[in-house]
C-alpha cells in the first residue's frame, strides 16, 4: 500500500511537471493568464506529491515495510529509529527522492512568493523549474525507482552503511547539501527566465537574491559539516583531502561566491549583466555535474554511490542545460550588454572584479584538476592522480589573494576611493599584519604561503572588524545608546552591508583555522609499549591499556592513552578500531580528538599486538582547527543576518514586486 | 590611536602565540629526552613526506601517509625499509612508480600533456587578469565625458 | 537572438559533454600495470602449511600464474574453481600455479580453502604484503602470467576464467620466447630497471655463469 501511494505520487508529478511546463511557456506564448496560473499550480502540486511521496518512504523505512526495493536495501530492524529515518537519504535512489522534495519545495515557495508579479520572467522560471523537476521525477520513475516491488519479501534488510551511521553529522549534512545545491536553481531558472522573455534588466537578479544569499550559506554549511565529519571519523586528522566529489561540492560555491559579489556590481552600476548569467549558469551545471559525478561511476570516490543507467541520464540533462543555455546566453549576449560605467580604478567595484578574477580562476583550477585524470586518459592513455599536493600548490597563492581582498573591499567604497581616509582605514589593519608577520618571524616560522596568509589574514580581520567598530564609535556619537545597541542598530540599518562583513570575519577564522592547522600539523607515527610515551607539541601521551570488546555487529579494539601535559594527567582518550562482521578484516578506525581553542590532540589507533602488549599509534596535534567550525557558523549567521526579512524596511523583491505590477503583465 | 592600536595588537599576539608555540617547542623535542620518550629520527620525517606524496592504492584519493588502512601502513612500512637500506627519497618514489605506474603520485608529474594541468590555470589567471584590467579601463574612460557633463 | 553566437554556445558545450561521455566508457577502479613486458619481480616466499620456500628464481623454464587472494575478498570465491581447473590441465605442461595470500592470516586461508573444496595448488604466505607491493597489486584477486624468462605477460585485475587463462598460457607453451640473454651488471644498470628486477636478472646471470 505505502510503496503503491509512493509511486502512484511520482507519477503523478511527473505528469503534472510536464503539464505546468508546457502551459507556461504556451500560456507566455499565447498572453493566457489562466494557463500561466495552472503552470504555478503545477508546481504548488507537485509539492503536495513529492511530500507525500517522501512520507510514504520514511513510513515504509519505519514500519520495515521490506516489499519497498529502497526500504530492503536499506533498513533492517535492528537499527535505531533516528537511523532509519536518515537513510532516506544514504543511498542513491532515496536521495534522488528527497532531492526531487526539496526541489518542488524551493520551486512552490519561489512560485508563491513572486506570483504573478513578474509576468514573462516568472512563467519561464517556472517553466525551468518544473522542467529541472521532471528530470528529477523521471529517474524516480525509471532508473532510481525507490518504491520497486521486492518479490519474495525478505524478513529483514542489511542496514545502511556503517560508515555512515557512526556519526550524528550524517543526519545534518546531506540536508544542507541538498538545500545548498538544489537552492541554486532558483537562481538560474529566473536567470534562464529573463533570458527567455526578453526581460534582460536586473529584476531577475534581485528577486533571486535572497535565494542565492540562502542556498549559499546551506551549501556552506554542508561543505563544513562535510569537513567535521571526514575530520571526526576517518582517522587521518585531516578535514579536506580533495576528493572529486568534495571539490564538486566546493565548485559550485565558488562560482556562487563569486555571483553574490559580482551581482552587487550589476545592481548598483549596471556592469557585468552577462557575467552574472554566466556565473549563475555556471553555478547550477556545476552542481548537476558534481551529482554526475557521484553518481555515475565517472571517477572513484569516497562519496561514489555506486554506477548504474543513472550516470547516462545525468550526462543527456547536463548535454540539454548545457547547450541550451549556453545558446539562450551568447544568443542574448548583444542585447544584455553592459549600460554601465566605472568611475574609477580605486573603488569596491574594481575589488569585485578582482575577486571575481580569482574565483574564476579558482574554479577552472579544481574542475581542471578534477576532470584531469579523465583528460590525460583520453589524450595519452594513461591513469593519473591529481591529489592534494597539486591542489594544495595551485590553490594556495590564491587563497592567500583572496583573502587579502576580503580586507581591502570594504576599505573601498563604492565608486571612487577617498586616498585620505583610504590611509586612515589602512592604518590599524595594516599594522596588525606587520605585526603578525614579525611575530610569526620570531616565533620561527619560515613557510612562506603560511606567513603570507597569516599576515592576510590578520589584515582581513581587523579590515572588517574595523568597520563594525568605526560604525558603532559613530552611532554612539550620534546618540545612539549603550555599545550593544549601536553595534545592534549599525547592523540593522544595512543588513546586506554587516551581514556580508559578519560573513567575511567568519571566512577569514576559518582560512586561518585552515592555514594553523594545516602549516603547524605535528604528526608522529609511534609503535608503543604500554607505559611508553610520546611526545608531540606540548603533550604527551601514555600507551596505557588495551581492550577489546565482542558486540553483535562488530568486534572492537580499544586504547587507552593517558595525556600529560607538563607532567600532569589531563584526562585520557580511546581511539578504537570497529571490525565489522560484514567489512571483512578492513577495520574502520574512530580516532579520538580532544578539541582546545588553540589545538587539538588527535590519536588514531592503527595497529596493536594481540596479546596488548603493545600498539601504534598516529599522534596529531593540529592548532586551531576548532576556528575553521566556528567561522562556518559566522558566515552563515552573517548572511543569514542580511537574508532575514524585516518588516520596517519594504524588501527589494517586495520593491521590484510593486514596480512590476505597474508594469502590469500577466 | 595608537594606543588602542597597541591594544588590538597586543590581542591579536596574545591569540596567536598559543597557536605558533608548540611548533617552536616541537623544534626542540628532538634533544629532549625524558624517560621513555620515543623520539622521532630523519627517517620518520622522510617517511612521512615520501607517503604524502603517493597514493594509497586501496584508498580513494586519500595519500599513503593519511589513511589508516592495512596496506597504507605496510606500504609505509616498506618506504622505511628502502630508507633505511640507504635509497634516497626519489629512488624510493621511483620504485613505487615502477610498480604501480604514474597513477600513484598524489601530483601528476610536471612534464609532457602532463604540463598542461600545471600551466593551463596560470595562462587562465594571466590571461583574465589582462582581460579584466583592459575591460576596467575601457569602463572608466570613455564614459567620463557624459558622466561630467551630467553632473 | 543572436543565433551566430548561439551557434558558438553549442562548439563549446560538445567538448566538454565528449569529454564526460568519454569518461562514462572508462572504469576509474581499473588501473593498467606498468609490469607486463617487464621481468617479474624476483621473491622468496615460504609455502603455506609447508616448510618449503619457493623462488620465482628457481622456475625459469617454467610459465608461472600468480594469483594474490585472499579469504575476506568475495570475487576469489569466483575465480576459484576455474584456477584449480586450469592448473590441474596445465600442471603436467609445466606450468606452476601458486595462490599468495594477502593481508590475510593463514589460519583464515586454510579454513576458506577447506570451505572452498581444497586447492589444486600451493599458496605462499606475504607477510607484511612486500611482494604484493613489489608486483604493484591493489585489490584482490589480481592474477600475473609470467613466462619460461620470467617475464611478465599480463596483469588480471579481477576475477579470470578458465577460458581467459587458457588463451593466455597455451601460446607461451606453443611457442616459448626465445631465451633471455644473460645480461651483464652493466647493461642491467643501464636500462633503469630498479633493484628487486635487477638482482632478479642479475642472479640469473650468475646461475648461467656458474
């Protein structure tokens, strides 16, 4: 019953999907605003169905309903509820389920909030929408089928992934990805919209802000939650090993980076109307290729979800977004041409330009790095690896420019730079990077990307810091109250402005939670016996038992380490070893991490002696890594901040909503 | 000013110095030897920078030194075996190389098509930099004249 | 619309989706081994269960099949009978087949044999999987030909059938390669074959010498 209203539901948005699309863009065509309404229907509709579809799926995964194909690849009974209901989303066709939920739910909400007010652009939007929806709803019908009916029904399933249930980040990041990467589609599709009905001003742009401005910040937090997660249980002490498939989470953000920058230069000066659509059709194939790519067998990954049909599906829907677009944007190119002008080198907008230069350089670095392996196999015949050491070579100069930036934009204002109060602004953040640098110099330090980026970043964070303080000293001169309420008060009179300063002090703790930790490693790899020390960075740790335990699933190893800092115990930590029945004699590690505002410890068990006697041991200890966390948070709270709707001021969708319907269309 | 300067830098010291001390003290880890202290030699640290540079070949993406695989720690093993029958660095790498072939380094060799993934980004960046700096220029001048006159 | 420039749009896209489509026709889990056409990697290995030791030094003359497995490794269960078939075919041909287990214990491989039926061949014991890395194996099974000069003739990644080693293994009786030329230190050290090859060359220089 569960598995026959499941499909019974994709069905139906499929075929609704394709009847909204097609009334669209025949209801734009034919100046029919019933039929155009029906489109917004259509899509209001198919978020009922995809709702009711992914209830359907949570019951039968709750129920163990095991005649559901997806429920007997994934559940079992014996594991926990909280479990079961996150699998929906730990193998391929649950997620293409809950992929196609979020999609209708972001394609109803966009639909809702700007109705009819947008006439031609809004039909099409949904019509792209829709259309992105359809393809999600056919391989739901065809190759990624969740609801498949299992004949004989079998007693009980094998459970998910033990990889990916060991660790609470596994119910938060694929949400996040999901909102993160499906999120861009709003975008694009208005983008794609305005480009189809001829509206080439900026409407499109600011509707979709907002949505840029949330998607981005979801995708952020994935990323990172992705980062924590690989850090906390894989065992290496690493939190990013470039991996195809998580530069092809980090593709999209960046070109999404870049548009959230460079939109504001075609907002307030009518420059770069076509490198905003290119960027935000950029951003949306990078994310159908980053799903290509898990999902297709293309290249080996940690995340690969296994091979299937499903990777020919993917290529066919990226050939027809991608052409088509490509040809909707240089066919348009003429007439978006840019009306605008600078009116000087030395303003805010030059520094977009120039951080738009290095996102793009950024991206066509990692997709190159990415996608090379499959190039030099096409070209010479040969396999090879582009890893870390190539990216981390090619990536870091720009980094270390980027970050740079993030300190000099809001120096600039916009238009033509002030020298004098230039200077003025210069001065402390300036100082503070001299300082570091001397300060790291003294300290011993001689990596020279790592001195770079410190000094940036120093300068980067007082840059911004700077601003808040600048701002709130002047409000309180004005009258404006007690230090909290002027800060308060500063932020709220230009929420995109703060927010974005907020979100740029976040980046910049986390890029120097990067470079510490990753600059100042310490690592060790020790064969002790028990009561044998090592030392590393300040502590020490004592090898002091060994046990193991048999439980139903697996048979564990554990450790016992004893950690002293100038002598004295300061706790202890288990890192363990899980064999797990299914795995063969692989064993999975969980390492153990004690987590300081200004390192971690971090011990992996690789191997013991069976009777105890003795075991190895990789001890790490990696500064600052807990700034990368917390600067994840305060980018999103920063843009959240400058999304989060205010009544007092009237929005700049409300503004555009209000201008159109004057225009009067639809 | 300059005393709230001081200030704030003072901060930023104070936060940082946690961070870069243990790197200092660790430079000096070597001569101290406490108790039953097992110390690191020239042969770790080659080790360890040999496996960072290959690949762990039943692992996905992850390098020799990072993963904490079964084979990984022979095959790390095995770099310190060469070591230590006095190979130097790049016969070691060599002979991982001759075994498993140029996909087992992590960063593809820099020469012949390989150049390309090396060289393709600067071109790019170059390039781009020319590209937006001619088109800044043309952005600012010749729309001054209207712009003044607006004004 | 300009459908010129559109046309532009299109000479871009097609590359880059060749370039994708390219990539869905290739298995990133399937890596080519330098080794075939190269001499085998010499080793010394103890046989399981047994107080012998076996060195590929000893089998010139002989073609050899080597195949890595282990007990954990689900696709060895395929190949198994198709090994043992195949040996006991061409055993009285001369050809020798030897199992070597890795990253396994022998206490595992002896119960999965007995499971699997028997073996028509010995296996050889790896400890700390120094052969396995010296003949560059990543998985398992991964089976090596190697022919009467002790060269490698081809690398199996994955499970291989009795038809697959037949087609590999009939040729080199019918036709052995010609012997190997003894080859002075000299000439070795010139051709940038590194150690474990070299001494395996080297050694048999000495054994035709002496």
């Amino acid at each position: 019953m569960t598995r026959i209203i499941g499909s019974s539901a994709v069905i139906a948005a499929l075929a609704i999907a394709s009847y909204g699309m097609i009334a669209a863009v025949v209801g734009v065509k034919r100046r029919e605003a019933a039929l155009v309404r029906s489109a917004r229907a259509a899509a209001y509709t198919c978020f009922g169905l995809m709702t009711v579809a992914n209830l359907a799926m949570i019951y039968g995964l709750v129920t163990h309903d095991f005649s559901i194909d997806y429920v007997a690849q994934v559940g079992s009974r014996a594991t926990p509820v909280f479990f079961t209901v996150i699998s929906l989303w730990s193998a391929l066709e649950g997620s293409i389920l809950f992929w196609g939920w979020v999609l209708a739910l972001y394609a109803a909400l966009a639909m809702w909030i700007t109705k009819s007010s947008l006439g031609s652009l809004g039909a099409y939007a949904n019509a792209v929408l829709l259309f992105v929806s359809a393809f999600f709803y056919i391989l739901l019908v065809g190759p990624a089928n969740p609801f498949g009916l299992v004949s004989p029904v079998p007693l009980d399933g094998p459970g998910p992934n033990p990889l990916l249930q060991n660790h609470i980040l596994m119910a938060v990041h694929p949400p996040l990805l999901y909102l993160g990467y499906v999120g861009m589609t709003v975008p694009f599709a208005f983008g794609l919209g305005a480009l189809l009905s001829g509206r080439l001003d900026d409407t499109w742009l600011r509707v979709t802000r907002t949505w840029t401005v949330a998607a981005w910040s979801f995708l952020t937090l994935a990323i990172v939650a992705g980062m924590w997660w690989s850090y906390e249980v894989l065992g290496w002490g690493g939190y990013w090993a470039w991996d195809p498939v998580e530069n092809a989470s980090f593709l999209p953000w960046l070109t999404a980076t870049a548009f959230m920058h460079s939109a504001m230069v075609q907002e307030r000066r009518g420059l770069l109307r076509v490198w905003n659509m290119s960027l935000i059709i950029a951003t949306f194939l990078l994310t159908i290729l980053g799903t290509f790519l898990t999902r297709s067998g293309v290249i080996s990954s940690v995340h690969a979800f296994g091979e299937g049909p499903i990777g020919t599906y993917f290529l066919a829907f990226m050939a027809v977004t991608l052409v088509f677009s490509m040809v909707m944007l240089l066919g348009r190119s003429t007439e978006l041409r840019s009306e605008g002008h600078l009116d000087s080198m030395a303003s805010r907008e030059t520094v977009f330009l120039g951080n738009n230069l290095l996102f793009t350089a950024f991206t066509f670095t990692v997709l190159l790095g990415t996608l090379f392996p499959i190039l030099a196999e096409a070209a010479r015949g040969v396999k090879v690896s582009v890893g870390a050491p190539f990216f981390n070579m090619m990536t870091i100069p720009l980094c270390v420019a980027l970050i740079f930036l993030v300190g000099v934009g809001p120096m600039l204002p916009w238009r033509v730079a002030n020298m004098e109060e230039l200077r003025r602004k210069l001065r402390i953040p300036g100082g503070a990077a001299v300082l570091t640098l001397a300060v790291a110099l003294t300290l011993g330090m001689r990596d020279f990307w790592g001195l770079l980026a410190f000094t940036a970043g120093a300068f980067a964070l007082l840059g911004n810091v700077q601003e808040f303080v600048l701002g709130t000293m002047a409000r309180r001169r004005a009258g404006g109250g007690s230090i909290p309420r002027a800060l308060w008060g500063l932020m709220n009179s230009n929420p995109r402005r703060y927010g974005g300063y907020t979100a740029h002090i976040g980046l910049v703790l986390m890029a120097i939670g990067i470079t510490a930790s990753s600059a100042f490693r310490m690592e060790r790899e020790a064969t002790v016996r028990l009561g044998e020390m090592v030392e590393l960075g300040g502590y020490t740790v004592r090898f002091e038992e060994l046990w193991a335990e048999d439980q139903p699933h697996r048979f564990v190893v554990g450790s016992r380490f004893a950690v002293l800092i100038n002598g004295r115990e300061r706790g202890e930590m288990n890192p363990r070893l899980n064999y797990y029945r299914a795995r063969g004699s692989e064993p999975i590690t969980t390492p153990s991490v004690r987590t300081r505002a200004h390192n971690d410890l971090y011990l992996t068990l690789l191997a013991f002696e069976s009777d105890g006697s003795s075991a190895t041991v990789t001890v790490i200890v990696e500064p600052l890594v807990v700034w990368i966390w917390i600067g994840s948070l305060i980018i999103a709270m920063g843009a959240f901040f400058s999304i989060w709707p205010r009544r007092r001021r009237p929005s700049p969708v409300r503004r555009t909503r209000n201008e159109l319907q004057e225009a009067g269309v639809a | 000013m300059t005393g709230r300067m001081a200030r704030v830098l003072a901060v930023i010291a104070a936060v940082l110095a946690p961070a870069f001390g243990p790197a200092a003290a660790h430079a000096e880890a070597g001569i101290q030897a406490r108790g039953r202290v097992v110390e690191e030699t020239l042969i770790d640290r080659q080790t360890r920078e040999i496996s960072s540079q290959l690949r762990c070949v039943v692992c996905q993406g992850l390098s020799l030194q990072d993963s904490p695989s079964q084979l990984a720690q022979e095959m790390r093993a095995i770099v310190r075996e060469k070591l230590e029958e006095g190979m130097t660095p790049a016969e070691v790498k060599a002979y991982f190389l001759d075994r498993y072939g140029e996909w087992v380094l992590l960063a593809p060799e820099p020469k012949g098509f390989n150049l390309l993934v090396y060289v393709m980004p600067v071109l790019m960046l170059v390039g781009g930099a020319g590209f937006v700096f001619f088109k800044a220029r043309s952005w600012t001048k010749p729309q001054d004249v209207p712009e003044t006159a607006d004004v | 619309m300009n459908w010129k420039r559109s046309a532009v749009g299109v000479g871009i896209s097609v590359p880059i989706l060749a370039l994708l489509a390219f990539g869905m026709t290739k298995n990133p889990n399937v890596i080519p081994s330098p080794l075939p056409g190269r001499p085998a990697p010499e080793f010394a290995l103890p046989v399981m269960d047994e107080p012998d030791t076996v060195r590929l030094a000893d089998l010139r003359g002989n073609v050899v099949v080597l195949n890595f497995w282990a007990s954990w490794c689900l696709e060895c269960r395929h190949e198994h009978s198709d090994l043992s078939m195949a040996a006991r075919l061409f055993e009285p041909q001369g050809v020798r087949f030897y199992g070597v287990l890795y990253n396994d214990t022998p206490t595992n491989g002896r119960t999965w044999i007995r499971e699997m039926g028997g073996q028509y061949y010995p296996s050889l014991v790896d400890e700390g999987s120094r052969t396995a890395v010296s003949y560059g194996l990543y998985g398992v099974p991964e089976t090596f030909i190697i022919d009467q000069n002790g060269t490698v003739v081809h690398k199996q990644i994955g499970p291989i059938t009795l038809s697959r080693l037949s087609a590999l293994i009939q040729p080199l009786l019918d036709e052995p390669p010609a012997p190997a030329v003894p080859v002075g230190g000299d000439e070795a050290a010139g051709t940038g074959v590194t150690d474990d090859a070299m001494e395996a060359v080297a050694g048999d220089a000495a054994e035709v010498t002496s």
